[in-house]
C-alpha cells in the first residue's frame, strides 16, 4: 500500500471516529442535562441542552433538547430565551407528537409574561384531553389577574369556545356594582356556556314564589317617641307623609282583597334599633322591604338582605351606593350614573358636534354625574374641551369671563383679547371660544351662581350654544321659565309627572280626604314606590326581578314610567325642555329606547 492511500485512509477514519464521537456526545450531554433538570440544577441542565439544539440529522435529540432547554431557561429567569426556543419548536416543526406538551408550557410562559391573547390562543389549541385539563388549571390560575371588562370581551370574541374564560368573565361581571354590569353580556355567557344563573345574580321565575298575600315590611325612622311633641312631628313630617304615601297605594292594591299586608318597624335612624329589628326574625317572614334611609340602618339591612335574599327598596336615594353589589336592593328613582348614561345617548344622537364642556359643582353627586357623562361622551369619540369644577363664586364668575371673551385689534393691529362687559356680544365680535369649539355645555350642578352665570354667558354670546342641566332649575328663583324655554335648555329629569293630570288630581283627592291634607313630594314617592313594586309582587312573586328584567319599559302610576330592563335602578329617564311654558318630554317614551 502506497503511503499516500495510507494517508487518506488515516484522514478518512479520523472523519468517521469524530462524527461517531459527535453523536456519542448529543446523547451524552442529552442525558446529562436530564439528570440535572431531573434534580432541579436548571443553570446546568441548560448549559448541558444548549450544546444539544443543533438541528441536523445526526442529533435524533434536538426537540427534546430544545422542549427541556426552555423550560430550563424559563426556570433560570431567562424567560425570553426560552420562549425564543419554543417559538423556533413550533414554527419548524408543526406535527411533531410532543408539541402540545410544549405548549402548554409555552401558553404557561406567555400568560405569566401578560400577553393574554397569544397564551390563550395556544392553550386553546392543544388536544390532547389530559393535557387540556393541564391548560384549563394554568388559564384559571392566570384569568385571576384580570377583572377589565373590555378586555376579557375582547379575549372571549378571540376564543368563543373557552369555557374557562367565559366563567372568569363572569364572575368578574358579577362583582362590579349593578350599575356598572353589562348585562346582556353576562347573559349571553350564562347562556351559551350553561352557567348557573344564580351563582350571578340572575334569577329564575322557578325560584319565585306565588302567594295569596305579600308581607312588606316598611323601616322609616318614625321616631315614635318623639311624635307627641310639636317639634318631633314637625322634623319628622316627611316619614309620616312617605307611609302615608304608601298605605294609600297597598290600601288601593287590597281593594279587591288583601294582597299586600303592611308591618311598619321604627329604625330610630340608628344601628342600635335596626339591629334588634333584625335580631327578632321577623323580617325573614317578609317578601319586600321598604328603606331604611339612613346609613347605618341601611348597612344593617342591606347585609341582611343579601345574605337572606330579601328584596329592598329605596323610595328616596339616587345613590348607586345604595344598590352596590346587592341584587336584592332597589331604587324607585334613577341612579346619578344612568342619568348621565341617558344625557349622553341623547347627545350622541341629536348633537353632530362632538365636542363638549363640562361644569359641575361642589356636591359628590354633581361630581359623579360630571365624570360619567364625561366616560360616556368620550366612548363615543367626544372631546372634552373644558373640565370645570366650579365651587367658590370666583370660580363661577371666571367661567362667565372666559365664555365671553373676545378679540380686539390693538393700535398696533395686532389681535388680543379682552374681557367682554356687554350685555350682548355684537355680531362683529369674535369670540376667543367658538361655538364650535365648545360644543355644547352641561352643567351638573343646582348651584344657583354657576347655573346664573352660565346662562348668563350663553345669553351674551347669542350664538345659539346649546345648555344642558337639571329639571330642578325650574325650582331656582333667579332662573324664568322664559329664559330657559327662549334659550332652549334641556333639562335632565328624575321620575316626572304631569301635575295637571288626571290621575294625579284623584290621588290627591284621595289622600286629602284620607289624611285631612295635601300630598307632599315624599307622599307621591311613597305612593309610587308601593304601587310599582307591589304590583311586581303580585304579577311576579316575591323574586320579581326575573319578570322586570324583561319587561322593559312600562307606564307609572303617577309618576311618567319606570324600565328596569336588566337593573335595579329606574333606567327610564325623561329630557324635556320648555314648550309656551310647559315641559316636553323630548326623548322616546319607551324607557329612552
């Protein structure tokens, strides 16, 4: 043999030796890593998998390696690395047989980096049904993270088939207060995924009695013991013409016999005497309450309430507080949050400017009308140009100076701005804030110096800009009925009704002949309260929320109408303006449909 064949057999088993010892060492260094990932050392196990992800045909471990690689990376911190690997696993090799242990945890990695859409995407796609049981205990322990609405919806469109989303949908409608709930979308959870309805408030005609007679129990501080004296009877007249109130509507609901039976607890506005009420056992013997009003019975009763699953009423409040969470407390009237609701799709569909300026005044609920008008004008796309909180009459009077300022040309021609002090704007006048760039403005407030000096401004400027507020402006004296019918203001109503009518003129008949008196305001509360709820009672049994539900809109008594479709609140609410000096209702008497 010629030294020169020798030498290229030499190099030529040399070549074989070094792939034979290069396939020795995947397995080697393979089985390595495993026994450090077996023992938890995932520093090693990664250093011993890294010289393992050379994908070519002579490494038979490469997946695998690259399947405990990421893992172990994840285990050592290094997230991005080894979903990086994984990422690599999936793209190059879509039928491999262990891919959906990959995923779940590549799903696991993503959920825990917050990127909720892909990880559900990926967990949602691995079939294998153990393991899928795998990925529903890791999606559940992660959804826990998340209680924002709008963007589990938006998971829920991404993934329509996720029970387990669905669920955690749920629950998370369920906790926020009732007014804050989209309920058609928790209905169509419950519905398309078969949830309990009433593991989230949702009631069932099935768990609803029927009965001859319904026991209402009313708790009104009457303060008793203080109605011989002259002063007790007056600081309490109120109570007194709220009963009254209600024992002309059950005395009108018992006419064709007893279906309303009427039990009166005296609260004595405070815990001490509510708590005893409660601690008798009476009241679980009861199918409604009505009240209490004041805040510490009212915690008493409400806790009470929700815990026995007895339904309450509030003649009086306008605080969403007062619902809050519990699905057995209601309201006559509207909350401030769906006045504002209701004011803003009134705007959506009859204003095409979309902008507007907002003022509100001192008290919480001027506040929290003003913010919620605000988040639902700007859903909508509105912007809002001015954001005002007038509290002091400096305050108010600055607002008047600004919205009537206007340009003037100096000695010099140039244009500057000047406080206007007219008592109209002439028609040459440039005002520094257009029209158009204010939009239109509300004022949540029954301030009368703001409400003055605004109307005050509009009227100066004569440009038209439309004012909103509150039906109570026609109570203020400062403010004619012709300024605010010549200037067009739409007024935000709470449970209206025509004085002039009818039924109101026999109501009034009925109870002066009755109680030697006239009505007053609490009386027609009264009246109403009993007579909407108690009519409920009777056509739908003692849990008349599943009948109220759905009903939609429906006429009051004395009172314009009332829609508790899917709320607990009054969400029928009138918008008027002033017509040759009377109120016209401007939005559609369907429940502002």
């Amino acid at each position: 043999m010629s030294k020169s064949v020798k030498c290229c057999l030499l190099i030529i088993s040399s070549l074989i030796a070094f792939q034979s010892l290069g396939q020795v060492n995947y397995q080697s260094e393979y089985l390595s890593g495993k026994n450090y990932f077996r023992e938890g050392n995932y520093q090693m196990a990664k250093n011993k998998f890294v010289k393992v992800l050379d994908s070519d045909e002579q490494n038979p471990f490469y997946l695998y390696a690259s399947y405990f690689y990421g893992i172990s990376a994840y285990q050592t911190g290094n997230e991005k690395e080894g979903m990086e690997q994984f990422r690599k696993v999936r793209i190059t090799h879509p039928q491999w047989d262990k891919l959906d242990e990959l995923n779940v945890w590549y799903g696991h990695m993503l959920l825990d980096q917050a990127d909720l859409f892909k990880g559900l995407e990926v967990l949602n796609g691995i079939k294998k049904t153990d393991l899928k049981e795998i990925a529903s205990v890791i999606k559940k322990k992660h959804l826990n993270r998340y209680d924002s609405i709008p963007l589990l919806q938006k998971a829920i469109e991404l993934n329509p088939y996720d029970s387990v989303l669905a669920k955690h949908l749920a629950e998370v409608i369920s906790k926020k207060p009732l007014v804050d709930r989209p309920i058609e979308l928790l209905e169509f959870l419950i519905e398309s995924f078969d949830l309990e309805k009433a593991e989230y408030d949702f009631f069932d005609k099935n768990v609803s009695q029927k009965k001859k007679t319904y026991n209402v129990a009313v708790m009104l501080p009457f303060m008793a013991d203080n109605l011989t004296t002259t002063m007790g009877n007056k600081a309490n007249q109120f109570v007194l013409d709220l009963y009254q109130g209600i024992q002309q509507a059950a005395d009108e609901l018992n006419e064709d016999g007893q279906k309303i039976k009427l039990f009166a607890y005296d609260t004595k506005r405070d815990s001490v005497a509510t708590a005893k009420i409660l601690a008798s056992g009476e009241l679980l013997e009861m199918d409604m309450v009505i009240g209490p009003l004041y805040p510490a019975p009212f915690k008493l009763m409400t806790d009470y309430s929700n815990k026995n699953r007895i339904n309450m009423v509030n003649p009086l409040s306008t605080s969403s507080s007062i619902i809050g969470t519990n699905p057995y407390s209601f309201l006559l009237k509207s909350t401030t949050e769906t006045r504002a609701k209701k004011a803003a799709d009134y705007v959506k569909e009859n204003f095409p400017n979309k902008r507007a300026t907002i003022f509100y005044g001192e008290s919480s609920q001027d506040s929290i009308f003003a913010h919620s008008y605000r988040k639902y004008l700007e859903a909508d796309s509105f912007k809002i140009t001015w954001f005002a909180q007038a509290v002091t009459p400096e305050e108010s009077t600055e607002i008047l100076k600004e919205l009537t300022t206007v340009y003037e040309e100096n000695s010099s021609g140039e244009l500057t701005t000047k406080r206007s002090v007219k008592v109209r704007v002439d028609k040459d006048d440039e005002l520094y804030l257009s029209k158009d760039s204010i939009g239109h403005i509300m004022v949540a407030s029954s301030d009368n110096l703001l409400i003055s000096n605004v109307l005050s401004a509009v009227d100066t400027r004569r440009d038209g800009l439309p004012v909103l507020g509150f039906e109570d402006w026609l109570d203020i004296n400062q403010i004619s009925f012709e300024q605010l019918e010549r200037m067009g203001v739409i007024m935000i109503g709470q449970n209206y009704f025509d004085f002039s009518s009818q039924k109101v003129a026999n109501f009034k008949q009925k109870y002066k002949n009755t109680y030697n008196t006239l009505p007053s305001q609490f009386s027609y509360d009264g009246y109403e309260t009993m007579m909407v709820f108690g009519r409920n009672l009777i056509k739908y049994g003692n849990y008349f929320q599943y009948g109220i539900y759905e009903k939609g809109y429906t006429n009051g008594f004395l009172y314009h109408g009332f829609d508790y479709s899917n709320a607990n609140d009054n969400q029928f609410v009138p918008i008027m303006k002033l017509e040759n000096l009377d109120l016209k209702m401007l939005d559609k008497e369907d429940g502002n449909k």
